[in-house]
C-alpha cells in the first residue's frame, strides 16, 4: 500500500471515530469512555503500522474535543494504546497481541498518564482507581470488536496482503 492509500485509510477511519464519537459513547464522571476509538486504533494499528495509528488517534481526539464529543483524556490514552498495538502487531504479527497492545496502553499505562491533566490541567480530584477500570473497559471492548472484526476479514480473505505489510518480517526495502 502506497503513501496515498496509506493517509487515505487513516483519514477516513479519523473521520469515522469523529462522527461516531456524538452517538456512542459512555460519560463516566468528567471523562467520556468512547470504544469506538479503540477499535479504530486497532484496525488502525494492524493495517498501517504505528505512525499512521498514532496519527489516526491524534486525529479523531483533536477532532472529537474541537466538536465537544470528547475530552483531554483523549490525547493520551488514545495515542498511547495505538502505539502500543501498532508496535506488538509488527513485532509478532498476531492480531490478539494487538488487541493486547491497545487494552494495556489505553487501559492502563494511558489511564496513568490522565491522572496528572485531571488534576494539574481541570483542577479536578481524581482517583488513578476510578481511571484505570473505566479506560481498561473501554479499550478491552472496542480492542474486541477490532479483533474480532479483523479476524472475519482475515478469513474471509477480504484484506489480503495489507494484513502482514506492516509487519517487521516483511518489509520491503
């Protein structure tokens, strides 16, 4: 896949996860939990590599908080978890390490990096246990969906060679 179909892809996935963002998601106190954004980071990550999932994520939450649909929470748990997936799917090639990838670095490690904006950025009292189990259910759900999506399309043969191009094993050079 060139870098046209490359930038394509990401918009276009970008802009899915923005307009969705207005009819799915969970308000949880001050923070908006969207699993539609994981499953994007997913499909995202396993499809055009880490650079492009981080971009997509950047995306769709800078367009998410310009609209009002989401929050600062956004940026980071969002980045975090594409990259995390984007890296474990080129390394292994496996489409649950992805998933993997995308609950631990949205649900966890992103959730760790929110705490300091809710409370030095919004001035807003929150508990790093009240984070993590919203952000960990969110990115396991959307994780699941991307999955579980990507593995129909894999068997069905609907994606082809796009599913193994941005592994390291298979890099043109």
């Amino acid at each position: 896949m060139n870098k046209t179909h490359k930038l394509t892809l990401t918009a276009l996935i970008a802009a899915v996860t923005t307009i969705t963002s207005s009819m799915i998601y969970i308000p949880v106190g001050f923070a908006k939990i969207f699993p539609i954004q994981h499953f994007a980071n997913v499909l995202s990550a396993v499809l055009l590599g880490p650079g492009y999932a981080v971009a997509q994520a950047f995306v769709s939450s800078l367009l998410r908080n310009m609209m009002g649909t989401g929050s600062l929470f956004a940026f980071p748990g969002s980045m975090i978890g594409a990259l995390f997936a984007a890296l474990l799917y080129q390394k292994t090639k496996k489409l649950s390490l992805a998933a993997v990838g995308e609950v631990f670095g949205t649900g966890i490690v992103g959730a760790m990096t929110t705490y300091p904006i809710a409370v030095l950025l919004l001035g807003q009292e929150a508990t790093l246990f009240g984070l993590v189990p919203a952000f960990a259910i969110s990115s396991f759900t959307g994780a699941l969906m991307g999955y579980g999506l990507l593995k129909i399309m894999t068997r069905n043969h609907a994606i082809g060679g796009m599913l193994y191009e941005n592994s390291t094993n298979n890099r043109r050079l």
